[in-house]
C-alpha cells in the first residue's frame, strides 16, 4: 500500500473519530442533571429566592440593638479671655480626642418591626413559590422539548419510508401502465404522491435543527449543532377523575403565592397602623474625652425617647387606606386563582386522559391499516384491485402512521403539562 492511500485511511480514521467526539448525545437521566444546573431561569429564580430570604433576615434585625463605635479629634481656635469674660487678646489652639461607644434599642415602635417581619416571611414564600413554578416549567419544557427532537428523528425515519414507498408505488405503477393495465392518471397521481414525500421529508428534516434550538434553550447549551437525545421520557398513566380537587389545589404553588401576597398584604396594613402609635426607644452611650490620645477623662449618658405623632399631613391616613384596599385586593386575587386552578386542573388531567387513550386508538388503526395496506399491494399486483381502492388503503395507511407518531408526542407533553399545572415535575 503506498504512502498516499496510508495518508488518506489515517485522515478518514482521523475524521471519524473527530466526528464522534464532537456529538453529544444525552440520555434522559443526563438531561435532567444537566438542566437542574444550567437551565437560565431555573438558576435566576434560585438567585432570586436567595436574595429574598436574605432580606427577611434583615427584617429580623429591628428587633435587636444597634451599637456603634466613635472616634474623633477635633482642633479648635478661640481668642484668650480673662475671668470676667473679656478678651485679652491673641488665641488660643486646643484638640479635643474623644472616644464613644453608643448603643440603642427599639422597645416599642407601633408593633411596625413585626409586620415588617411578617411581611419579608410571606414575600420568602412568594419566592419560594415563584421558583417551584419555574421549577416545574423547565420540567415541563424538558418533557416537551426532549420528546419534540426525538418525535422530530422519528418524524425523518417515517417519511423516508414513506418515501421510499412512494418511489415504489411509483415504479408498480409504471409497469402497470406500459403494460396497458393502468391510465395516464394513476401515474401523474403516484408522480405527485412522491413530490409530496420529498416535501414532508425535508420538512421533518429541517424540524429536527429546530428541535435541537429548543432543547439546547431549556438545558443551558450555546451550541446545538451537535446535540442529540437518546432513549425516552418516562411515562405514567392518568389518575382517575376521582381527586381531592380542592386539596390539590391548595398544594400547588399557584395557591401558595397568593396566600402569600394576601399575608404580605396583611403585614403592610399592620406597618401602616403603626404611624398612629407612639414609639419608645431606649439610648446609651459610654466614652472618653481629652486633649490627647488617648483619652482620659470619662463621660456616659442614658436616656429613654418616647415620642407621640400628632400631624404628618395625613400620610398616615393615606398609608393606611391604600394598605388597607391592597388586602382586599390580595383577598380577591386568591379566591380568583383558587377557582381558576380548580378548572385547570381538571381540564389538564381531562387532555392527559384524553391523549393517554388516543395513543392507543391511533397505534391500533395504524396496526390495522398496516395490515390492510399489505392484503391490498397483493391484490393490485394480482389485478384484483383498482388502483383507486388501492390508492384510498395506501394514503390512509401513511395518515395513520403520522398521526400516530403524534399522538405519542402529545402524549408525553399532556403529561407534562398535568405535571406543570400542579407545580410538580421531574427536577429536584
């Protein structure tokens, strides 16, 4: 073998092997973990929960005392003066040192640090919720996205069989019709079934990069070139139409969102009550203070502020109407999700029910066409049918086979949707 063709069998190894490398197939299990930690809005609502439950412990910390801590020098310049106060004249340069340690405790605001803190737990929760609703929409795009490019790879297998078959529909035909036993007609028609063949492959083939845009979307992937899935997404069946709606209901987190805004809202009405009431508060501080560094001479004071609001321009007032209709804003809002859900839910478990048994009717009618489409090739190759009857078997035994092939993409993403609609799903 010559040095050349050695060359060329190590560059087409070479090529293949750099080929392989590149694809990335992901299983199911795989693209799970992986959208759990790059999906973008899974991972900005977690930084948002994180951000919130932070500020519910800085509402914590009105309850306890504020210390600080003072150094300062301060130089001064003021003219001599004699013991009856008159100025006997130049000036006279002086620095002051002092050294102070304060510290202050809020005893009673108007009950206002509790309903801040009320108010920053129930915003948590909305949080909190607000991310298991996320949570639950990449699994449901997962689901739905990772079912689409497989549907989409099945979709090109199916119609190069489906073009296959019309090439060879084409060709019995055209033996038919130069033996005489066949028209003009059946042959245009059979030309133009294997157009329609072309068509709906490149179709299914451009779907298949599509798909791939989608899935690379909800698994945090820049580059979808290469990307491919392999096996499939687990399925359950539907549950029965016998359900605790209403508990079920009270668990998603649709639910516990607006309890949550109606709490918060509760809170804020507090807060606002609270400009009515006086306030209590309680001031210490303990230092030293001299003219050099540092200082000597002791100094400390104690002092307790009870303070009354007699006029603020009616602010108050205005705070607490507003925060007052905001509640029975929250209120309404709640009772208007609650039902709302109610006919969700039932109305996502009726189509996942629905598409459950629709699979089933579409595999048998395609199981059937698939027989009857092989009785009546016979037939027509024996003369013992026409070419329209077996024209109608044909076409209805490729419908079959498409619709079918749907109904097990609906399938998986009915389910996905019930899953998504009670805020649950396959991410932890």
């Amino acid at each position: 073998m010559s040095k050349i063709a050695q060359l060329k069998i190590f560059l087409f190894c070479l090529t293949l092997l750099c080929g392989t490398a590149s694809a990335e197939t992901i299983s199911w299990p795989s693209a799970v973990e992986i959208t759990t930690k790059n999906n973008a809005e899974l991972r900005g609502a977690r930084a948002d929960f994180d951000s919130t439950q932070a500020l519910e412990n800085s509402a914590k910390s009105g309850y306890l005392p504020v210390v600080t801590g003072t150094l300062s020098a301060t130089k001064s310049n003021t003219p001599v003066v004699s013991g009856s106060g008159a100025v006997v004249g130049g000036n006279r340069t002086a620095t002051t040192y002092s050294a102070t340690l304060s510290a202050s405790e809020n005893i009673f605001n108007g009950l206002a640090d509790l309903g801040r803190t009320q108010q920053a737990e129930a915003n948590t929760r909305v949080a909190a919720a607000t991310l298991q609703t996320v949570r639950a929409k990449a699994s449901r795009d997962l689901k739905a996205n990772f079912e689409s490019l497989t549907y989409s790879k099945e979709s090109v297998r199916l119609t190069s069989e489906i073009l296959k078959r019309r090439e060879d529909n084409l060709r019995l035909v055209e033996l038919r019709f130069e033996s005489g036993r066949e028209n003009k007609g059946s042959v245009l028609l059979s030309r133009a079934y294997l157009n329609q063949a072309r068509y709906e492959n490149l179709q299914a083939k451009n779907a298949v990069s599509r798909a791939r845009v989608d899935l690379a979307k909800t698994l945090g992937i820049d580059d979808e070139s290469t990307l491919d899935v392999t096996g499939e997404v687990p399925l359950d069946p539907p549950p029965s139409a016998d359900l605790a709606w209403t508990k079920l209901a009270s668990e998603t987190p649709d639910h516990v969102k607006s309890a949550a805004q109606e709490d918060a809202a509760m809170a804020a009405t507090t807060i606002a009550r609270s400009g009515f009431f006086p306030t209590l508060g309680l001031t210490g501080s303990a230092g030293r203070q001299g003219d050099r560094f540092f200082p000597e001479d002791h100094r400390w004071s104690v002092g307790l502020n009870l303070t009354f609001p007699l006029f603020s321009g009616f602010k108050d007032y205005a705070n607490l109407k507003s925060a007052i209709a905001s509640r029975v804003s929250s209120l309404e809002s709640r009772v208007s999700v609650d039902r709302d859900l109610l006919v969700r839910l039932k109305q996502a478990r009726n189509d996942f029910e629905e598409a459950f048994e629709k699979l089933k009717v579409d595999e048998s009618f395609r199981d059937a066409a698939q027989t009857r489409a092989e009785i009546a090739r016979n037939k027509y190759n024996n003369g013992l049918q026409t070419f329209d009857d077996w024209d109608i078997i044909e076409s209805d035994l490729i419908n079959r086979q498409k619709v079918a092939l749907a109904s097990k993409q609906n399938r998986v993403v009915n389910e996905a949707a019930w899953e998504q609609v009670q805020g649950k799903g396959i991410l932890p």
